[in-house]
C-alpha cells in the first residue's frame, strides 16, 4: 500500500491496449503509449498486423509521426517490427515513412524485403525511398560485413534498377547513389553512364555518387564542374569535394561561397570544413563576419568541425576505447550481419 500523500508510478500501458485506442481512433496518444510499442514481441507482431487495417488513416499518419519524432530522441525506442508490417500498407505515404523509421536498421535481412519495393512497389516515390534505404546496405557490404552472396544479389538489383530506362529518374538516381558506396567496375561504369546521359538530374546523381565511391580519377572532373551553369550541378561538385578531403579543391571551394546560388555557397562552406587546411580556416574565419546570418552560421559549423578534427589528430580529444579484434568479430558476428 502506498504511504499517504506518496503518488504512485503509473503503470505502463500495455502493447494491446495501445493498439486497441488507436483503433478506435484515439489520436492523443502519450510518449509512455507509443513507447510502448518499441521492441515488440512477436505475439504483439501478429497482433498488430492483425489490427493495422482497422486503424483510420489519419491516425495512422499521426502515430507515425509520434514515433519518428520519439526515436530521435530516444535511441532505445526500436520500431522496426513495426515498420517492416506497414510496408504493406495501401498507403503510399505510410509505405514511406515506414522506410524512414527503418533508416537506422542494420539488420541484412531486411534487404530481401527492400528490393522487391523498390522494384515493384507501385508508387515511384516509395520505390525511391527503398533504394536509398538499402545504401546502408551497401555501405556495410563495402566494408565486409555481409556475405559476398548479399553483396552480388544487393548491386545487381540496385544497378539493374539503375540500368533500367524505363523506370522514372528520381528512382534511377537512387539506385545510382545507393549502389556507389560498392569499389565495383560495374558501379564505376554505372556512374560514368549518369554522368553521360545528358540526363541533368542523372549528372547531378552521378556526382554525388561519386562523392560515395571516392574513384580518384573523378577529381578533375569534380574540379571543373564547379563552373557549371546549372547549380545542382555545382551544388554537387562543391559537396562531393568535401568529401575527397583534397586540398586541391580549396580554391574552387572558397570561390563557390559567393555562388549566386545560396545552396551552393552553404554547400562550399560545408565542404571547406571537411577538406580544412590553414587557407580554409582563414577564409572560414573571415564568413563568420559575414552580413548574410546562413553563411555566418554555417562557417562557424565548419570551423567547429576543423576544431574537433584537429583535437582527435592531435590527440586532445579522448578517442573511444580500441575494441580488440575477438570482440569486434562478436560483435559482427551470427544472423545479424550474416546476410
């Protein structure tokens, strides 16, 4: 029994009667509600495969919301099973932000469930957002964390997506932008292909897939079209540079931060933050005196960033503890990242 005057510590709700407000379209659900549903148990799956067609779409649209917004602040919050049982949804907009929450996963077995959306799904955009979810993907493939099966089955799909002319652009540039974290010949053609398409959002694609796939033969490349008349263009040479860290590009950088394009110039100064260097530290330093508040902004971001790439080489900053090799293959190890 509680002591008198003490409140007692509500109890947490439970997953089926979260299920059972949203159904009968409770709208006002808490933070305690919604957490609720994180890490859900199988039972709790079926169950809610079984009970999300009865939900109304409108509350559908405000739980998603509500857990997007919570698993940000929270990353002990898990959706995933969740979100995996709204890929089917006859909603194209909850198809999408179901990809979203499922952004973080690293779980390879989802990369089964995420071709045949991006090949299929009948909405362009949903078959956009699955391509770039399964960059990730790639990535992990890039630094040996799934099985060479999964890598062939993973850049086959996403290039055979990209290869086909048929389908629309922006899943094209996708594709395009996913495949590029893979160091493969055919990737490196499929960019070369972007870039001569005479396709102006398939040029902008294959630049920042370059800035992806870091091919070092695309520098000078990179380097001239940052005098492009289209400013997507430029907008993804300046970024792309950023991420080749060469100090070659510093001044084709700092003269991109009067680009008539405000993109463009955020985009430069981001970029000379990344590259850094004694030129791009001074010239940082002189924006933040700028009249224009973005730009101002903005540098100090990128000198904030040179600081703190400069403590960890210099060892002012404390690094994360070294994991040795037997914990690190523990921690790769078994289904998770078997593919």
């Amino acid at each position: 029994m509680a002591a008198p005057g003490r409140k007692t510590k509500p109890e947490k709700p439970s997953f089926q009667s979260v299920i059972q407000k949203l159904t009968q379209g409770d709208r006002k659900l808490s933070s305690t509600d919604i957490a609720a549903l994180s890490l859900a148990a199988p039972q709790d799956q079926a169950l809610f495969k079984e009970r999300w067609p009865d939900i109304a779409a409108e509350v559908k649209a405000g739980l998603l919301g509500r857990m997007e917004e919570l698993a940000e602040g929270d990353a002990t919050l898990d959706f995933s099973a969740l979100y995996r049982v709204m890929l089917a949804d006859p909603l194209p907009a909850v198809r999408a932000a179901a990809l979203r929450g499922l952004w973080e996963s690293e779980d390879p077995t989802l990369i089964r469930k995420l071709i045949p959306v991006m090949q299929s799904d009948p909405d362009a955009g949903v078959r956009a957002a699955a391509a770039e979810a399964l960059g990730k993907f790639a990535m992990l493939a890039e630094h040996g964390k799934l099985r060479p099966e999964t890598e062939e089955l993973l850049a086959a799909s996403l290039l055979g997506v990209f290869s086909d002319a048929g389908e629309e652009t922006a899943v094209r540039r996708r594709a395009l932008e996913a495949a590029a974290y893979l160091s493969r010949h055919e990737v490196r053609q499929a960019i070369t292909d972007a870039y001569d398409s005479g396709d102006p959002e398939l040029k902008a694609a294959s630049l920042f897939a370059v800035g992806r796939n870091l091919d070092s033969s695309w520098l000078e490349t990179l380097l001239d079209e940052t005098t492009a008349e289209l400013p997507e263009i430029r907008y993804e040479a300046a970024a792309a540079l950023g991420e080749y860290e060469d100090e070659r590009a510093v001044p084709c950088l700092i003269r991109l931060t009067a680009d008539c394009d405000a993109e463009v110039r955020l985009a430069a100064i981001t970029a000379l933050g990344k590259v850094g260097g004694k030129l791009s530290k001074a010239h940082l330093e002189e924006l933040t005196r700028s009249e224009d508040e973005a730009v101002r902004e903005m540098a100090a971001e990128a000198l904030e960033d040179l600081a703190e790439a400069a403590g960890l080489l210099s060892g002012e900053i404390e690094t994360v503890r070294p994991v040795d090799a037997e914990e690190e293959e523990r921690y790769w190890d078994g289904e998770t990242y078997a593919g």
